[in-house]
C-alpha cells in the first residue's frame, strides 16, 4: 500500500456521490459466517485529502493534555478488531473531527463515515449514522464487516500510552474491547519553521523557511534561494511515520547550491518528527537519526 493511498482514501468520506451509495450500518456484531451480500461494483473513493481543510475556527490542534481529559480527536490507525489484529486490503484509520461531530476513515476496504458523540466525564461514547461504501474485498479473512459491527456496538472508550504511543479503546456495554487504535499524531508539525540544522551541521540562513500544513498535507516554503512545494503523507499502517513527496523548486541560481540539494534530500529522507518543545522539532529518518532541525517562527 502507497503512502499516497491514505491521502487518496479519506477525501471520499465528505462527496456526495459515496453517500448515494452507502448502506446505514446499525447491525450487531456479525458472524464471519454469514453470507455477505455487497455487490461486486467499485466504490468511488476519493483522490485527495483536501476536504480536511476547516476553517480558521474549527481548526484543532489535538494535544496530549486533551486526550487525558478525555477529548478524542485526531487520526487513529486501527491496530485491532475484537482482540485480533486487523486484516486489510489498504490502511483501516479513523479520523474523529469535533467540530463536525463526525469521524472519516476506512475498515480496510471501504470508505466509512459516521456521526459522533462522547462524553469526557462518563468516558461514554457513541457512533451513529454509520456508512459505508459497498466495493467487494477479495483479501481472505478481511475483518472490514467486524469494524463496522464494533462501531456500531461502542458504548464506551478508555486510553492508554506507552513511551510516545497512545492508544484508545473503544468497548462495548460489557465493558469488552472491541477496538484497539494508535494515534497518529503530528498535529506539533502545523505552522511556519526556519531550518537551523541540516543533520548536524548548523544552518545559517533565515531565509530557509518551511511552512507544514498537516491537515492538507502540504510542505511549502524557501530554500533560501529558491521557493519550495510538495506534499505531506502520514503512513497509516506504522507507527508514527510520515513522508515529504514531490518536492519541486523554482530554478533561480542560488549562491550555495548543495545546500538547496541538501535541504531536498533531508526532506526527502525524513520519516519521523519529534518534538523537542513547543518551538523546536527534529525531523529524523528511518533509522531515527536527525536530518533536519526546525524552530517555530512567531
């Protein structure tokens, strides 16, 4: 599965057209058994992830402090069904929006959408008008029909983190675990930054500026010589990774040219973000090494 397939899953949920062709999913847990009666016709899925844009005051910043207050929020990858892991054709996530009270995702197959509602000091949390595209899946075992069910059973939700890993739970009125999800989180990414380190080697340059929209997944910005665009793709199917893609300049000549060339190849090989603080993020590549050293401009 491309990384460019979680920006091309999730636009789906908002077109009109996959409402036209959705089936209401309040059923209960189903039996694998069961005779699965979707037709064999292509779900119109999305081509970009642009319908994530809010407006400037819906925008939301997800925060640690929010979710142990118990706000859920954010993109969460779905790492297991009933206690099993999750059997997929592409990345199974959930996106819950608050402003819109609603969730966008996908069950591994299908584009799925769904109002909800929780309460932070109940921790009670429910799905309901819950939808989904009907494209037949033809990876064995797929658990996409077992996600649907447990939405429809969810009555609660608790979480949990280990090291930078937080985890939520969605369970049923038994108070059994129906999913098991990861957080996704690299809303610390949004805003405008000024390179100050390339690997190790200082930079010194203010005018080598980037600007990261996560929620577009979009990367604009200067080189320092040279305007800067690409995009933004979270990898929904490991842990806390990203990419930069299509990163394209102008072609004006530049005084230094390999450190425009070194900035491109340090974006081009980051696969994760740590923040150092509310002003400083390092980007670093699969073997976590730091390529990149970014401090928040006012």
């Amino acid at each position: 599965m491309k990384k460019s397939s979680y920006a091309a899953l999730i636009q789906g949920a908002l077109m009109t057209g996959i409402l036209a062709s959705c089936s209401n999913l309040n059923i209960p847990l189903l039996n694998r058994q069961q005779t699965d009666t979707r037709q064999n016709t292509p779900a119109e899925l999305p081509t970009d992830r642009e319908h994530i844009r809010h407006s400037a005051h819906n925008d939301y910043n997800f925060s640690i402090t929010d979710l142990e207050k118990g706000l859920v929020t954010g993109d969460w990858t779905i790492e297991s069904v009933n206690g099993e892991p999750v059997v997929a054709e592409t990345p199974a996530f959930i996106k819950f929006v608050p402003a819109e009270k609603r969730i966008y995702g996908n069950n591994g197959c299908n584009t799925i959408n769904a109002t909800y509602s929780f309460d932070t000091a109940s921790r009670a949390m429910k799905f309901s008008e819950l939808a989904a595209t009907m494209r037949m899946c033809s990876t064995p075992g797929i658990t996409d029909l077992d996600i649907n069910a447990a939405l429809a059973n969810t009555t609660s939700y608790s979480w949990d983190h280990s090291d930078d890993e937080y985890f939520l739970y969605l369970r049923d009125a038994n108070g059994v675990e129906l999913l098991k999800l990861l957080h996704q989180n690299f809303d610390f990414l949004n805003g405008a930054w000024v390179v100050t380190a390339i690997e190790d080697e200082p930079v010194d340059n203010p005018d080598m500026q980037l600007v990261i929209d996560v929620d577009s997944g979009k990367i604009h910005g200067n080189t320092g010589c040279n305007i800067l665009n690409g995009t933004m793709d979270v990898d929904m199917e490991t842990a806390n990774t990203l990419s930069f893609q299509d990163i394209v300049t102008t072609r004006m000549a530049c005084p230094d040219p390999s450190l425009q060339t070194r900035l491109i190849v340090a974006l081009e090989d980051a696969a994760h973000a740590k923040p150092i603080d509310a002003d400083h993020v390092m980007l670093l590549n699969l073997l976590r090494k730091p390529v990149l050293s970014l401090r928040r401009l006012q």
